[in-house]
C-alpha cells in the first residue's frame, strides 16, 4: 500500500491495494497515541467506533476497536452500519473523546476510509489530522504490528473496554426534538425514499413514518456494492428515484448517501433540486418560519443565494474553505442557524458540528409541508421574487497533474475580465475565486487528493452562467507558455 493520507473528510483507499488491514491498525494505533497525548484520562470516556454498509467494514471497525482497546481505550463499537452524523451526536452525548467511522460515504464501492472526529463532534481539523497521518505512516514504516495487534473482540468486552451499543433511539429522538413533525403530520405527505442501500435504513423512512408520511422505500437493503454505482444522491444517480416520484404522485423524494452524511431532493414533478437551492429556501424558512436566530456559513464554493437571503434577513455570513470542520466550528460556537456546502452536506443549530443527510430530508419534508404541499421549484420561484434569481453549476475535469500544476500557475495572474464582465475581487480562500461586478463569480479549485479540477460557477441568467463556464473551461486548457516551449493543457 501506499502513503497514508488524509483529506477534507479523512484517509480513504481502494480496499486491498490502498486500504488494508495493516494501514487500519497503523491509523487506529496513531489516533489511540495521538488522543493519549491529548487527553491522559481520555481513555475511560471512550472512543465510539462505527462503520458503513461496504465490504469488510465490520472487520475494519473490529480491528480499530481492538487495537484501541490494547491501549487501554475504551470503545463503544455500533451494533450494525452506523450514519456518520449518528456517531458525532454519540461522541457529543456521551462526552466521549473521539470517534471513528470506518467508510468512504459517497466513493464508489471499491472504496473505504477511515472518519476522525475529535471530541467536539466534528470532523478532525487539519493539525490533528497531520499528527496522525504522519504517526501512521511512521507504523507502517516500522514494520511492527501497532499495538500487538491489539486485543480480540471476545477479549477486549470481557475486560469492559469494548461495549456495544444502539445509538439509534436516542439520535431519533434528538431528530424528533429539532424537526417539526407535527407539521409534517398534519400536511400528510407521500414520500419516496431512496437510502442508496446506506446506513440512512431504518432511520429517515422510520421518522417519516412517525410523522405520518406514507413512505415507498428504494434500494433499502445492504448491498456493499451499491447497486453498481457510487452510493452519492446527485441527479444522475437518482434517475429511479425521480421516475418513482412522477409515476406515485409523490410530494417529494428523499435521498442519502452511503453514510448519510449528504442528502438529495427531488420534487413533485421528478426534477432533482441542486443542493445550493435548498440551502437558501431553508435558511429563509429556519429564520422567517421558525423564528430561530443567527448567522449562516457556507463555503467558498457554495452558492451566493444564501447571502443573498441572509441579506434579506439582515443576518451574518461566514465564508469558510472547503471541508464541513470549518463550518463545524462555527457550529460549535453557536454562531448559526444553519451552515452548508454545495455538495449536500448541512447542519443546524442546536445539532452536530457534522453533515446530517438525514435531517436534511425532515426538514425538506418540514419546508414543503409548512408551505401547503408546495413544489420546491415553486418555492425556488418565490425566493428569487424577493432576493433576485441567483444561477449555480458545478463541473469536474480530470487531469494530468502536471496540467493541474499548470493552472495553478496561470491563476497567480487570473484574467481581469470575464464573460465581458470586470473581475472586481480574486479570492484565494481555497482555490481561486473571481468575482464579477454584476455578482457572477468563477471558482476553480484543483482536488488537494486526486489530478481533478473543479469549476464552480454563478450568474443571474443562463446565458451569462454559460458564457461564464466556458471562460472557466479555456482557462483550464488554455496553452501555457514556459521560455520558449508551450505544453497544450
């Protein structure tokens, strides 16, 4: 196997050439040290220890849970598949000093990965994750086994460093608290449910029900394959889902990932939703509707609808880079109402420093029924009425990473104009972001863990979104000159 390395949401590999029994061991021996050094009396308030619907998790979460438990870590190890956002609020209620989820939530099947989040709940910042990378790598290096190899499943629960656990009623409860079910009652809604085959089974339908949704369920089973695809809620992934939708009648269909960290929407009529829509019509729904209180955070790539209602509002914003640990803290520090990605990940006040798919779908189901069963298109229309019509699109390139080397190069210099329109601002946040004087802006931020650029883009209009897109793509391939030699990117 190869280095160990972290990214924005942990270290993940292709199991059995990247991601392997040994680099497990490494990581969890390295998390074990590193909370140690922390924390000296961290180790009677445990590490909770979860693991998602892909070949092998449980095995992998077995073998973190022992070789914790050979440090002398107590582990509170899930029963079954665990969403991601479901171990935050555990670590949180249980004041435990980290947790570990063994998935690679949205990635292809062939993939796994090991989540850290540290004791506050939230994903692991980029420091910490540095410690434990390069103490990993150093094991691995070593050649020794971590921790004796650790201590056995039947060992370790008969000394009490390992304990079982159902994390499930209580973080339902918790949803039940924060999400208001009674309006969802009263409206009545059908519901179509797609999981993925994740770990939101059992969770999402079961609080739809409860509110008294008439639920169809999609791909609710385990299948570590995920039906031959990656187990992420975007429109190509959810073409049954929509078919389903218009076919039933359906109020809504409701999405998660593998670990049920993101969500996907479709509408009445079968259209999928952008993620970046959806943050604006809650924001104005959480302060208009439920009266609550406080600033939104989004990322750098996310779309600017959400200043433009939090202007409406006349509440703050926070820009942050990419990675839901920075808007996490933010979280923390009860500045929020809500804070979001465009990638689909979200959370509340009040609620985990993580993304929570799962409450993402209640309050979509809350949204439409506080507003009469109402198409969210429809509600999208109503929100530009009042804000202005704000225009989103998000492409990938893969690349060689010389070509992407060579990108970062020509944006030290990023072009004044684009789309016949001045760059009046550059920001470097994470990636390179123009803004444009008319609001539009274009972001292109290569990938810090694979040879990918990603286009970000924005415009009141589809034309001047197009137009904008295009620029972003011949930036891209332009041809870069070096002395005298010009390679075709």
């Amino acid at each position: 196997m190869g280095q160990i390395k972290f990214g924005t949401s942990g270290w993940r590999g292709v199991i059995a050439e990247d991601f392997t029994f040994a680099g497990v061991r490494a990581v969890s021996q390295a998390i074990g040290e590193y909370i140690q050094a922390q924390d000296a009396g961290g180790k009677g308030r445990g590490v909770v220890v979860g693991y998602d619907p892909r070949f092998l998790s449980e095995a992998f979460a077995a073998e973190a849970a022992g070789v914790l438990a050979g440090q002398g870590i107590r582990v509170f190890l899930c029963d079954r598949d665990t969403p991601t956002p479901v171990i935050a609020f555990e670590i949180l209620r249980r004041r435990a000093v980290g947790g570990i989820n063994i998935t690679a939530s949205h990635n292809p099947p062939q993939y796994s990965g090991v989540k850290f989040s540290a004791a506050w709940g939230g994903p692991a910042l980029p420091a910490e994750t540095k410690t434990i990378e390069e103490r990993a790598n150093a094991i691995l290096a070593d050649g020794r086994a971590p921790g004796g190899r650790g201590l056995s499943l039947a060992e370790a629960e008969a000394r009490g460093l390992i304990v079982r656990i159902d994390p499930r009623p209580i973080y339902l409860e918790r949803l039940g608290a924060l999400v208001d079910l009674e309006t969802i009652r009263r409206a009545r809604l059908t519901i179509v449910m797609d999981p993925l085959y994740g770990s939101a089974r059992d969770y999402l339908d079961c609080l739809l029900r409860e509110a008294g949704c008439e639920v169809t369920l999609l791909h609710d089973w385990r299948d570590p394959y995920f039906g031959g695809r990656s187990p992420e809620p975007s429109q190509e992934n959810l073409g049954e889902l929509a078919s389903r939708v218009s076919a039933t009648g359906a109020h809504l269909g409701l999405a998660t990932d593998g670990d049920a960290d993101r969500f996907g929407l479709v509408d009445a009529d079968g259209s999928f939703l952008e993620p970046n829509y959806f943050l604006g019509l809650l924001l104005f729904h959480l302060v208009r509707a439920r009266g609550w209180t406080g600033g939104v955070a989004r990322s750098v790539a996310t779309s600017h609808l959400v200043d433009a209602v939090a202007r409406h509002l006349n509440i703050p914003v926070y820009e942050t880079p990419v990675g839901f640990k920075y808007i996490g803290e933010l979280i923390t520090q009860d500045k929020l109402v809500l804070g979001g990605e465009e990638s689909a990940g979200l959370s509340v006040k009040d609620h985990v420093p993580e993304k929570d798919g799962i409450l993402a779908c209640l309050l979509a189901a809350e949204l439409v029924a506080a507003r009469g069963r109402a198409c969210l298109t429809t509600l999208l229309q109503e929100l530009y009425a009042e804000v202005g019509t704000i225009l989103t699109k998000r492409l990938n390139y893969h690349i060689e990473s010389r070509l992407v080397a060579g990108l970062q190069a020509r944006l030290e210099e990023p072009p004044r104009r684009l789309a016949d329109r001045a760059v009046i601002a550059v920001n470097r946040l994470d990636g390179v972001k123009m803004i444009l004087e008319d609001g539009g802006w274009l972001l292109l931020r290569p990938s810090g863990t694979e040879p990918v650029v990603r286009l970000y883009a924005e415009a009141s209009t589809p034309e001047q979104l197009e137009a904008i897109v295009a620029e972003g793509q011949a930036l891209i391939h332009a041809k870069m000159e070096t002395g005298n030699r010009k390679t075709d990117d």
